[in-house]
C-alpha cells in the first residue's frame, strides 16, 4: 500500500498494577485510530471556530464518534441533520467527512449559506468515478451499506436509478444489469477487504467487461486497519475495537478480528464500556480503534485495565502512515498561523 511502509515491530512496555493483580498481556494494533480524512475533517471545524468564531454549523456528525462530537460542541460547533434546521445566518456550514448528496451545496447555495465541505477526499474520489462512469453511459454498481452516510453521498451524485446498491455477495449473484457490456463498479471506502472482494470476484466471473476503479476505492486507513487486526487476532483471547456503534470501519474491525481467530471482539465507546465480565480469566487482550476514535480514548482503556490487571502492553506495529490532506483554501492561513 503507498501510503505506508511495512514494519512488522513490536515494542514491550510494563505498567504499574495493583498487588496480585492477575497478568494480562495486552496487544495495541497500529495502525488504529485516526485516519488523514478524519484528522482533516476535525481540524476544519476547529479552524473555522477559531477564524469565524462560534457558532458553526455542521451537517450531520463530522465524523462518527461520540467524543469527537461532544468536544467541538463544547467549542462552539452546533450539528444539525438537515440544511432546514439551520437558521438564516453568516456562520460557516460544514458538511461531515462522509459526504453528501450533489443536492446538499446546491441548497445552501440557493440559501447563500458559506460552506466548508470536509468530505475526505478519497471519499470525493469515489464520487469523481460515479459522475464520469454515469456521464460514459455506463449503468454503476455501488458496493456499500444501505443508509450509511457515505453511501447516500455516493448515490446522491447520480440521477436515479443510474445506481443499484450490492451489499452481499448474493445481491451480486442475483443481480440483473440493463446491458452486461455497459457495467461500473464502484465502493465504499470502509468495507471489510474480503467481503470486497468476494463480491467483486463474483461480478467480474458474471461480467468479465465490468469496469473498475483505477485505484481500490476502499481506503488506506480501512485497508491499514483491518491488516493490523489480522497480526494479532490469533493471538488474543478478546480483543476490544474502540469505536462508535455507527461507525463502518470499527464495526468491521470487529468482524476482521473474529473471522481472523480471535474468540471474541467487542466495541466499546470507551472505557466506562469495558465489559470486565468478558475479560475474566484470559491471558491476552487485543485493543485496536477505528479510523474516527481519538487515541485519547485508548489510553484511557488501557489505564483502566491496568487498575485491575498486571498489565503488559506490547506494541504492534504493521504499517507507518504519512498520509495528511490539506484543509480548504478559505482556512489554510488560519491553520499556519
């Protein structure tokens, strides 16, 4: 993958632990956490609070994490669901990391309302390829989950029909194109990588045209993730995915460890949602979080653990990541200042 290196280290680090506390060896997967999409998306809240001052709108959650949320409303942020839920107002509108519909500017624009869009540009990506499969006359397949935020972005940059949703490989099975010749393909960019590409396996034995993104549309960071998980599953007794009940890549984090040998993987939001009664009696814990799950969250978790347990903390580490996206034009001064 580009973006990263392979490294295949680990580091070992001791913590202190309450008295005949039993042993528990913890293995912290890295990558995990913040992607550059993410960071970006975050960091264009927090600019356009300190150039424009509070309030400043944001449609929909800027990134599916419930901290995340909670700390840019304590800075002035007031998220919405809809355009029609903002007032009139010369406040910044932001829209999330996910990205929306082509209908979503054109109202704000039709309401004069300045915008920031904070869609992470692999997900606009995915966008760019919609329009020009749609514009060459090609019928699109959407590789996605229905309802996800990002998925309805992707649609949304489509007329009608011009897209058929594939969530499964049955719905591949069972699909029946228009013109078997005149097919696209394209995905969401948070999909587990073999349920991926199971399904794209079958659409290309049933439709050898079938045309497909230049460059993998499902991300480096999802990619990085779900790989890091694969190295230690096998080695963990449970293994615990930070992240937000919404949020595709950690739910599919959770998935990845369990096909990959862990026993049990679980999401947790953070550590006051540690299931303690899961993690009585084993010897190895897993931790890894998704791509919206800030890093504080943790180390909180591994404190916690580490008041109960004799903890070991080994270090994980499958790829370094370098990647980092610009904010908009309209921010960059305020961000080097």
């Amino acid at each position: 993958m580009a973006p990263s290196e392979y490294l295949g280290t680990s580091s070992v680090l001791a913590m202190a632990h309450p008295t005949s506390a039993p042993p528990l060896k913890v293995l912290l997967a890295a990558p995990r956490g913040f992607c550059a999409g993410v960071d970006r998306a975050i960091k264009i809240v927090e600019l356009a609070l300190l150039k424009f001052g509070a309030p400043v709108y944001v449609r929909h959650e800027i990134v599916h994490n419930r901290h995340v949320v909670d700390t840019l409303k304590g800075k002035g942020a007031i998220f919405v669901e809809e355009l029609d839920e903002i007032p009139e107002t010369d406040a910044p509108v932001i829209f999330s990391a996910h990205g929306v519909p082509r209908s979503v500017p054109a109202a704000a624009k039709a309401r004069r309302l300045f915008y920031l869009d904070a869609t992470c540009p692999l997900v606009s990506k995915v966008h760019a390829e919609a329009r020009d499969h749609h514009e060459n006359g090609l019928e699109i397949l959407l590789i996605g989950h229905a309802g996800h935020p990002e998925v309805v972005g992707t649609l949304g940059q489509l007329p009608p029909g011009a897209a058929t949703l594939i969530q499964t490989v049955e719905d591949a099975r069972r699909f029946t194109p228009r013109h078997p010749e005149r097919l696209a393909y394209i995905t969401q960019t948070t999909l587990s990588i073999d349920d991926t590409a199971a399904i794209i396996a079958l659409l290309r034995v049933r439709f050898p045209a079938i045309a497909g993104p230049r460059k993998e549309d499902i991300c480096y960071a999802t990619t990085n993730r779900q790989e890091a998980v694969k190295a230690i599953a096998g080695r963990c007794d449970r293994l615990l995915v930070v992240g937000a009940p919404n949020s595709s890549n950690s739910l599919r984090l959770v998935e990845v460890a369990e096909r990959a040998g862990c026993a049990r993987a679980l999401l947790v939001q953070g550590a006051a949602d540690i299931p303690w009664h899961h993690l009585e009696g084993i010897a190895t814990l897993g931790i890894t979080a998704g791509a919206s799950a800030p890093e504080l969250l943790v180390t909180e978790i591994i404190d916690a653990l580490g008041s109960r347990f004799d903890v070991v903390v080994e270090n994980v580490i499958t790829r370094q990541e370098r990647i980092a996206f610009n904010v908009p034009r309209e921010l960059r001064e305020t961000g080097a200042a």
